[in-house]
C-alpha cells in the first residue's frame, strides 16, 4: 500500500505487479478464484452428493467398504497431479469434442478438475452424515409406503442437511484455497472475465 492506495487495490481491473509501470488491482484475482469455484461445485456437489447418497442407502456394505476408502484415496494425490491431468487430458478432451475453439489455458478445464478434486470430501462427509440418521426414520418411510429413493431424498437427506452442509462449505474452502490446478490449467494471466472458457 505504499504504491497504491487500498481504493485502487480493491477497484483496479488489471493485476501487472512486474511491469515497468505496475497495476495492483485484485479484481482479476478475485474473479479467477470465485469463477473456478463455481464450476467447481457445479461438478463436485451433484456427483459427490448422488455418490453419498448411494453409498449410504443403496449400496451392499461390501461394496461400500472397497468404494469409500478409494475415494478417499483420491484426496490425497498432489494437486500438481491434477493441475497436468486438466491442462494435458481435459482440455484436449474438451477441444475434441465440446469446444474446439477452448484455448489452452482455460477456466473451465481447471474448474472440472478441482471439482473432481473435492468430490471426496463431498462423497465422504456427506456419506457420514447420512449414515448418522437414525435406521427408526428410514423404516417409518417406508412403512408409509415410500420407496427406497423417496425415502432417501424426503427423509434421510433432510435429517442430514447440516452435516451435507458442512461438507459443501469444507469443499468450497478446499477450491478457493486452490492454486496449483488453477495456476497450470487456466494460465498464470490475470484476466478480468466471466466466461470461462478463456484463460
């Protein structure tokens, strides 16, 4: 703050601290870091809630038992690991099939990787929350006549919506907090915009 003052650091459209003539405006940062968290959840959340909800209420107790720990497994590869994956599979994926004007770098590709990234906590926290409502609810559901899926989705999800809560705010902190995946697949470019198939 003893180039710019805080105003300008909250306002400025440009980030070029390296220039000749240097910009310090955080806007380019903020909107990067909150648009690969959007795309993020809206990869992580429906499959690792849909994942939590078959574990818990559908899935045999030997087969819960082998996908669980591998999902787990999955948090921790470096996220280096992940950065390459989006930048040298999903892209090019994208560019052949979806999107092939989808430049190199992109938000996109970034945003699906962290949100493969955090479906683990998603799939994992939410599995316990829902393993922690009472067996009682489940059977009064469906001694009423409901079925598996209703009681799932009308029932159980609802008695653990804190701790599904809690796992969806667990993994929106682990996607703003990354940097990594962002830094190798979107660009080390600060780029004020809201369409993510740019850097």
């Amino acid at each position: 703050f003893a180039h710019v003052s805080r105003w300008t650091f909250l306002t400025e459209t440009g980030w070029m601290a390296l220039f000749a003539e240097p910009r310090f405006g955080i806007l380019p940062l903020l909107s990067g870091t909150l648009l690969t968290t959007f795309v993020a959840l809206l990869v992580a959340v429906p499959v690792g809630l849909t994942s939590a909800i078959y574990l818990s209420e559908f899935a045999s107790s030997r087969l819960r038992e082998v996908i669980k720990p591998a999902l787990e497994l999955l948090s921790g590869v470096p996220t280096v690991v992940y950065g390459f994956f989006a930048l040298l599979f999903v892209t090019p994926l994208l560019q052949k099939t979806i999107l092939p004007d989808l430049p190199g770098f992109n938000v996109l590709s970034a945003g699906i990787v962290i949100g493969i990234m955090i479906i683990p906590y998603i799939a994992s926290l939410s599995e316990d929350a829902l393993s922690a409502v009472p067996q009682g609810l489940r059977d009064s559901s469906l001694a009423l006549g409901a079925t598996k899926l209703e009681t799932a989705f009308k029932v159980v999800l609802p008695a653990a919506i804190s701790g599904v809560a809690a796992a969806v705010v667990l993994a929106l902190s682990r996607a703003v907090g990354e940097t990594m995946v962002v830094a190798i697949a979107a660009g080390q470019q600060p780029n004020l915009t809201l369409d993510p198939r740019e850097p």
